[in-house]
C-alpha cells in the first residue's frame, strides 16, 4: 500500500467548497487559475478600492514547509513578474499566512523559524500564528485569534495546506481489521510476522515489530508512505526511502522463494536419479543452492535523515542538517543554491533535471508564464 493521503480540513465549513489545495496536480492549476482570476478581477475598471483590496488578498493556512514555500513562491510572482503586467496592482497586494501553532516549521531550529519570520516580514508577508480557521467562505475566512475573539478577514483566495489525512481505500482495509489497525491516522506496521513464500506459503523468514513496514494483522501486505503510521515523520524523505528499501525487499524474497522452488526439484531428480554419479552432482547443487539462501538477507528498515530544507522566497532558503552528532543551520541566498542543487539531485532521470533547470534559467530570464492554458480552463 503506497497510496498516499488526501487533504486534512477537520471538518470546518467551507473548506472544501471555497478553498484551494495544494496536493495534486490538478490542485496546483485550480489555484492558478483562481490566483489569476483575483488579479484580472481587482484590475477591471470602476472596481471600488475596498473589492480590490479583498480580491488582492490571498491567504495560506498551514505553516509547514507547504504552506512556508507557498508563500515564498506567491510573494516572488509578485515582486518578479506581477510589478511589470500590473503596476497599479502590485502595492495592494498582500499575503497573509495562518497557522493554529504557536509557530511556523515546527520541524526546524529555532534559529531558522526566526530567520524565516524575518525573512517574511521584510517582503511583507503577515504571518499569524496561534490562529485557528473557524470558517471558509466565498469571499472571507473566519478566523479565532490567540485571544478566542473571531475575526473575519476578507480575501480573494484560501489556499489550505493544514495537512493530510487517510484516503477512502486506507480506512476501508483498516475497517476490515478493527483489532489490529485501530489508529486513525494511517495504516499500523507493527508486530512479529512470518514472511511467507509467495508459491508455497512456507516460512522463509521473520520479521521483527515496524522495522519491515509490514501491515499489522495483514500477511503479504506493506504500507509505505502517508498511509501508513510509522515511528517517522510523514515526509518524501521517508516515503522515498520506504519504497526503496520495499523495492530490495521484494527482490530478495523473489530470489529466496525461486531458490527454494529449485531446492525442491533438486531433492525430487535427486531421489529419482539412476546412478550415484548423478546423485552426487546433484548434491552439490543442492548444496550450493543452500549456499546461495544462506547468503540472502531480509534486512530490516533503516531511516537514514539527510536534513530538512525549505525555500522561503525571495531567492533564500533554509536548511538544518545532520553534521556529526548534531545539526547545522543555515539559512539564506548560499542555501538556496544548495536546495536547488538537491532538488534536481532526486529527479530520477537526466531529461527531467534537464527540463527543470532549463524552467529555472527561462524564468530567471523571461519571467513566469501568467497565461491560462486551455487545460487549465476546462476547454
């Protein structure tokens, strides 16, 4: 099971009918194209200023590296492209991020929440923490502020970045074992389980509690990724890991059961066979075939972090990484050459790192593209 989570919005009104999110691709265009709306909306003449100043305002919920690189992004598209086709627009427009914690990217140093609270103040980028959303609507989002007073702010956009939660067919599996997955939040890897041949249903191994990420209750099932409820955060990192290490997983099973398999029809042509010269080179078949077993390992699951990082506009990023026995922050324009340089280091092929860096090198020379595509449209 490897089938990721779908948007978390706890149930308040409104979010699913006005909000927009930020977790599949066709999310990404219906925020666009809603982003762009507001913006040619606000730039119609006779538009009274106070319209304007609602449509202009565009609202983040979610203070996670989502919702942080949200922001950034929005808050560059301002500065680098939206000045030159709308300079009579660009003063008003503004950018507010909510978040129900007491701060943002909770997973950082405090240093790094510090320089990212600076970093946003200086473009002019509000952020509220310790603000709960009560209320989504057409054109406002409701909110209850630090002091439990509820204030509206009027707004062109929402974009909800709140977190995930488990899609229909994870709670159904789940539902179909109530004693052991009984975790709302994904699928449980837990217990002692026997690895089971998959032609034969013979023992060819045990696995020790989460370390195989091996569904609780479940034979021959694995959970990985959002899904799935691990000792681990619920990040690409870890997903991308999991499946890699599932991916070795499989193939060592894979050998073990088809070794077996010939250890069995070795031990039949053995018995079968005329001649002692024939048993004996059969026996040493049988013998390096048991060789080969003995050097196939089930190797449980080790998560190895590589750091966190986060872009927060303004072409800086920040970064906290392992060093050592501890960590090292940093955070700024040196940073951001280093995420772009890791991000195009996890595509998985030279034409996609090629596309992308090429994408970066038209933007940085031509601006981003603010048409709407057909697609995008619906036609």
């Amino acid at each position: 099971m490897a089938v990721g989570a779908e948007v978390q919005t706890f149930g308040i009104p409104g979010v699913q009918e006005h909000a927009c999110f930020m977790k599949e691709l066709a999310d990404a265009e219906k925020m666009q194209k809603r982003f762009m709306d507001c913006i040619e909306t606000a730039a119609f003449p006779g538009q009274s200023n106070d319209e304007q100043e609602r449509l202009l305002h565009m609202v983040v919920v979610g203070g996670g590296p989502t919702g942080i690189e949200l922001s950034g992004e929005l808050h560059d598209f301002l500065e680098d492209d939206l000045k030159f086709w709308y300079p009579e627009l660009a003063s008003k427009i503004k950018i507010t991020l909510v978040e129900a914690l007491p701060s943002v990217l909770p997973m950082f140093s405090k240093q790094l929440i510090e320089y990212t609270e600076s970093t946003f103040k200086e473009s002019k980028i509000d952020i509220m923490t310790k603000t709960m959303v009560k209320e989504v609507k057409p054109n406002s989002v409701v909110l209850q502020m630090p002091d439990k007073s509820i204030k509206e702010l009027p707004c062109g956009m929402v974009v909800w970045a709140g977190g995930n939660k488990g899609r229909k067919v994870t709670n159904d599996l789940m539902a179909k074992l109530p004693a052991e997955q009984n975790n709302r939040r994904g699928l449980v890897v837990d217990g002692n389980y026997h690895v089971l041949s998959p032609h034969h249903h013979k023992l060819i191994g045990t696995l020790s509690p989460t370390d195989y990420l091996r569904m609780k209750g479940a034979d021959g099932i694995f959970a990985i990724g959002d899904c799935s409820v691990t000792p681990y955060a619920p990040t690409a990192q870890v997903a991308s890991q999991e499946g890699a290490y599932l991916a070795r997983m499989l193939v060592q099973m894979a050998k073990k059961d088809t070794l077996e398999q010939k250890l069995v029809s070795l031990e039949t042509e053995r018995l079968n066979a005329s001649t002692e010269e024939d048993r004996k080179r059969i026996g040493d078949e049988i013998e390096a075939a048991k060789g080969q077993m003995a050097k196939v390992k089930l190797r449980p699951f080790h998560y190895s972090h590589q750091g966190s990082l986060a872009y927060i506009g303004s072409e800086k990023a920040i970064a906290d990484l392992p060093f050592m026995n501890g960590n090292v922050a940093s955070g700024g324009v040196a940073t951001f050459l280093f995420w772009r340089s890791a991000y195009l280091s996890t595509l998985f092929s030279l034409r996609n790192r090629t596309l992308v860096a090429t994408d970066w090198i038209k933007v940085k020379l031509f601006g981003r593209c603010v048409l709407i595509s057909s697609s995008v449209l619906g036609l």
